[in-house]
C-alpha cells in the first residue's frame, strides 16, 4: 500500500506530470524501497521468491 502523505503535499502542474511522477515513485516503491512488514525486502523481492 502506497502511503497518501508522499503523494497530498505535492503539487503538479498537469495530468502528465502527475502520472509521470507517480509511476515513477511506484517503481521506486515497489523495486527498491525496503519495507519493515516483508523483512526488510522489496515487494519485487517477495514476490521473485514467491514466483
């Protein structure tokens, strides 16, 4: 789950944008960013060991 709070506090200047530096932050999320409740894992790492 994508926290809200990243996404409240910014302001884009158009759809496009806000698409673009949404999906970017996704792929951050879900590709890089470790998180506590799987380890200290990535969700791409779970999932890769899962599948």
């Amino acid at each position: 789950m994508v926290e809200k709070r990243n996404f409240l506090s910014v302001h884009y200047e158009d759809p496009e944008e806000a698409l673009h530096n949404i999906g970017k932050y996704l792929g951050f999320y879900n590709t890089k960013r470790p998180h506590n409740a799987l380890g200290m894992r990535t969700p791409e790492e779970v999932y890769l060991s899962v599948n």
